[in-house]
C-alpha cells in the first residue's frame, strides 16, 4: 500500500467514526558518504515513511503516528489519537478547507536522480584534493561529506483536502585544519541546492581553506565596548537562533520578549524582515504548511515596527485569528510553529562600506556555540573569531573573545545594513550587519 492509498483508507475510517481530523504523511529518502584521505569511510542510506494523524473530539485534540502502512496499523493509529483527546485541554479549531493556488515553485528537480553514491564520491575526492593543494598550511581534512535527499508530503483532513509536495537536494561540504607558528585554526564550508551543478570544487575548497588560514595566529583584544560588523554568514545564524520569538505559541506561553510589542518600533525604520515561502529553489518554499494552510509573504517587522506574529492553526485559534501558514510538523510529531525563508530587506551599502564606517570595530566572522544565549530573555554570551579593524583595515585576527549583548537590543542598534546576502543553502539570510556597540571581554 503506498501513502495516497493509505491516506485513502485512513479518511474512510475516520470519518466513519464521525471524526474530525487532519493528518500528514511522509516519505523521505536520505543517501550520504563520508571521506577520509581519499577513501570513503561511511555510506549511509536511509528510507522513513510513516504517517501522523491529529484528531479533534469534543474540542480536544488527540495525536497518534505509525510506521506501519497497513490497514490495521491505521485503524489503531485513529483509536489512539481519539483515546489521546481525551487527555488534551479544551480548545476550539477549525481545519483549513482552503483552496491552494498554484504556482511553480522549483523544489524538486528530475535531475537530481541522477545523482547517485559514485558521483558524490568523485566530487568529494576532488574536493579533498583541492582543499590540501590550496594551502601547505592544511594539515587534515577531518570531515568531508556529501548527501542527497528526496521527501514527498501528503496533506489530507476531514474537509476534504488533499495536498501533496515533492522536494528533493543535495549538499556538501567540508572542514579543513590549518597550522603555522603554533597556532591551529579550522574552517568549513557547506554548500547545498536543487541543482546537479552546484558544486564548484575549486571555489569550495578554496572558501574553507581561506577561513581557517586568515584566522591563524589570532589574538584576543582588551576586554571593552567595541561597533561590531557582523558578517551575513554569522548574521544569519544569529538570527536564526532567536527567530522562535516570533512564534505566536511561544508568545502566547510567555517564552518572548515580544509579547505585548505588537504595532511598537523595535528596530531602525529601514529594518524590514519577511517570511516568503514562494522564493524558487529556496530550502523554505511550500505553497502550505505541513497543516494544509495556504502560505503567503508575510511582513514581521516593518519599517522597524513588530508587524505580526507566526501562527499555526491552534496558536491562531487562542487569538481569533487565521493561520499565517506556518504549521510545522513530522508525521511523528504534534504541530508546532516553524518558518518559510526569512530575509532581512537588503541595504545599499558594501560590506567594505561598513567596516570603514568606524575608526576601529569588530569584524565577526565565526561564532561558537550558543549554550549561553536565552531564546526567552534574548540574552546573548557566545563565543567568536574574526578581525580588529581600523580604518576599514584588518590589523590582525581575532579569537578567544566572548560578546555579551541582548538580541532585541542588538537589533535596535543596527546603524548599518550590507547589500549581500550569504550563498549558504539556508532558509534565514541576513546581510552583514553593523551594531552600534557591543561588549566584548578579551
């Protein structure tokens, strides 16, 4: 039985029951190799399938899952959900019963079927090759791996949808080790897509190498209060470790800083940060969420002002509100929030712009970590490398230094916006970014 015949059965069977319900069905496709001085070390290929169901009995909601694509195995999956209800807090929902409007959004490629074991193998050995003749300064390649990924999602409820999405990547990358004088540093560099041709080896290795050997023979600076350049790489990752503010469960729960700042400034008027779920090719994009719900572009902050926040179906429910589209869910876990691709609004200035902006700043190249920063207080302590800079010049690497800030300050105090974005197959892309002013102990 494949998933729509399940899917089939399992609408039967619910709404023989009188059931109303939504449910998610997965099929995914994982295949990976690891390289080690020119040979390959681990292959792995994985295959889960699997579905969840959601059921709403008397305004409660109940949640089952199953591997097992089987007649019986859905049965009892719907009889565990409804026995699950009963042991859920009241709440009123309604599934989504909307239309979803068509439109080509590039996330599953044909070509990539092509890409098989051997060929990410003759990548990955021409990536390893490259990386040691680039520098003398590289010692070991300790990770080099290359992964291929396929996943097919169904939708279904009891208002009678039926979604379905196919996406499909590949990725690779690798982290080189550099020495010189004493001093020891690593680099890494990931890239992924929806393309077969996606992997230039020479640049890749070329960027990993360069990371790890600018950062050589780095130094703290004395500990003070510095205008800090954050590059998008490291822009984006920040970003993406507080992004959860924005969901409205979380505000709800009281695990933001964000409550109650709805239609208040809290950052500069040229910030405008966006959630678009339709961009082609891009790791987020999905015409709806994994509960059926039409996505669309959505403003969070604009014009520096908190527009809206993330909300799934039952977040939306406790507000009166309709989804956002931003459901997230595996078929063997409940609902909970997440995100399309994020994009903080390009400014016009050049990364070189920025760091000649002040007579001496921080430029911030790698960040290490994040045990010390709080999602709920947006407290930030965390671990970072990079350059001191003066005059637009980097006098010499940087490391062995701890920045001590909060994220929504740090977001009021951005003075300075690059115009580019990170290449990283990422769904956050944040440009490099100037802060007015942060801590640093040396």
């Amino acid at each position: 039985m494949n998933l729509p015949e399940a899917l089939e059965e399992l609408n039967k069977e619910a709404k023989s029951k009188g059931l109303e319900f939504d449910a998610i069905a997965e099929e995914k496709s994982e295949t990976g190799l690891e390289l080690f001085k020119g040979k390959v070390i681990q292959t792995e290929v994985t295959v889960s399938t699997g579905i969840g169901i959601r059921v709403l009995k008397n305004n409660r909601c109940g949640f089952s899952f199953t591997e097992k694509i089987t007649i019986d195995s859905i049965k009892e999956m719907i009889q565990n959900a409804a026995q699950n209800a009963q042991l859920s807090d009241e709440i009123k929902i309604e599934f989504t019963s909307a239309e979803i409007p068509e439109k080509e959004l590039q996330i599953f490629n044909e070509e990539l079927n092509n890409v098989d074991l051997a060929y990410l193998k003759k990548i990955g050995l021409e990536l390893e090759e490259r990386a040691y003749k680039e520098s003398s300064l590289i010692k070991n390649i300790p990770h080099l791996g290359m992964g291929k990924s396929i996943k097919k999602t169904y939708v279904t409820n009891s208002k009678g949808i039926l979604l379905e999405k196919k996406e499909n990547a590949v990725s690779g990358g690798l982290s080189v080790y550099a020495e010189k004088n004493g001093s020891a540093k690593s680099g890494y560099y990931v890239r992924g897509g929806r393309k077969v041709d996606i992997f230039d080896t020479s640049e890749m290795a070329k960027e990993a190498v360069k990371r790890a050997v600018d950062l050589l023979e780095a130094r703290p600076v004395k500990s003070g209060k510095f205008p800090v350049v954050f590059s998008n790489r490291t822009a984006s990752r920040l970003f993406s470790m507080f992004l959860s503010s924005f969901y409205a469960e979380n505000v709800q729960k009281g695990q933001s800083r964000l409550a109650g700042k709805l239609d208040e400034k809290i950052a500069p008027e040229y910030f405008n940060l966006i959630d678009d779920p339709h961009l082609p090719g891009a790791p987020g994009s999905a015409l709806f969420d994994d509960e059926g719900t039409a996505s669309e572009k959505l403003s969070l902050i604009k014009n520096g002002v908190l527009n809206s926040f993330l909300y799934n179906i039952e977040s939306a429910s406790k507000e009166n509100r309709k989804s956002t589209g931003h459901g997230n869910r595996g078929y063997a876990s409940q609902v909970s929030t997440g995100i399309g691709n994020v994009l903080l609004e390009k400014g016009s200035a050049s990364l070189e712009d920025l760091l000649a902006s002040k007579e001496k700043c921080l430029y911030i190249t790698e960040l290490e970590g994040g045990a010390g920063c709080s999602v709920v207080s947006g407290e930030i302590s965390i671990g970072a490398q990079g350059f001191l800079v003066e005059k637009g010049e980097k006098v010499h690497a940087v490391d062995e230094i701890t920045l001590s800030t909060n994220f929504f300050d740090l977001v009021s105090n951005i003075e300075m916006i690059s115009g580019a974005y990170s290449e990283q197959f990422s769904k956050v892309k944040i440009p490099d970014l100037l802060i007015k002013e942060i801590y640093a102990a040396g």
